[in-house]
C-alpha cells in the first residue's frame, strides 16, 4: 500500500492532510443553501458561498444574500483497539485479503454519532470479526 512506502510519519501526516483538503474542496464546490459556488477562504482551511454576504451590525445584508456560515472539512472520530483474551496473553488481529502475507492489524473503525468510545469498540469489533465484546471489559 502507498502508507508503507512513506519515508518518515512526517511525510505520511503531510500527505494524509493534503489528501483530506483535496477531497473537502472537490466535494463542496457548491453552497448546500442557496447552489452558489463556494470560494476559497482562509487559504484554503474552509469554503465561503460566492454568494455570502457579512451581516452587518443591525442584522442586515443590504440585499438577498446567501446566509450560510463557513465550510470546514469533516473531521470523522476514529478509534483502534486492541482485543485481548481474559487471560491478557493473546490478542484479536484482523488483516484484509490483499496485505502481504505475514501482515496484521489491530481493529478500528468510526464513530457513529451519539456512540461512545466504548460502544464503538464493541460494535466494531462485532463486525469487523464477529467477535462479542462484554462492554463491562471495555477499558
């Protein structure tokens, strides 16, 4: 995978930061109130509808502008975990069927919303692996 091939955790941040800007500013080129074009702001940290205007002190625009308020890239919670048996010996690995043989991981996963830390460990392990975990053990 490309991740393996990065010269040092530096490179790799760099390159996962721009990556994630590049997907934000592909996918929000348009104002999800009015359609308008977003622009640029903050060199390039958000998005602003064209059609944005700055309300002024009264609560006014002076026109029929756009009132959206300024666009920022989804940060998505993640979390990993590391699965251990009772006995704290051995531990739960996952692996997807194109890494190199000998290659494992942890298990992670997202966030849903309104889900604890805890509650994503569980459901995720679930499904990642079809593995119950007593939430109780959850530390």
């Amino acid at each position: 995978e490309f991740g393996d091939r990065m010269p040092s955790v530096r490179d790799a941040a760099i390159h996962a930061t721009a990556n994630a800007l590049l997907e934000f500013h592909k996918t929000h080129r348009f104002c999800s109130l009015c359609g308008s074009p977003t622009v640029l702001q903050k060199s390039g940290a958000s998005r602003i509808c064209s059609n944005h205007r700055a309300v002024s002190s009264s609560g006014t625009t002076g026109g029929n502008y756009c009132r959206s308020r300024s666009i920022y890239p989804r940060i998505d919670v993640a979390s990993i975990m590391l699965i251990t048996s009772n006995c704290e010996n051995y531990a739960l690995l996952g692996r997807k069927a194109t890494w190199p043989k000998g290659r494992y991981s942890t298990l992670a996963g997202f966030l849903e919303v309104g889900e604890t830390l805890e509650e994503c460990c569980v459901r995720e392990t679930f499904e990642e692996s079809g593995v119950v975990v007593d939430p109780n053990s959850v530390k």
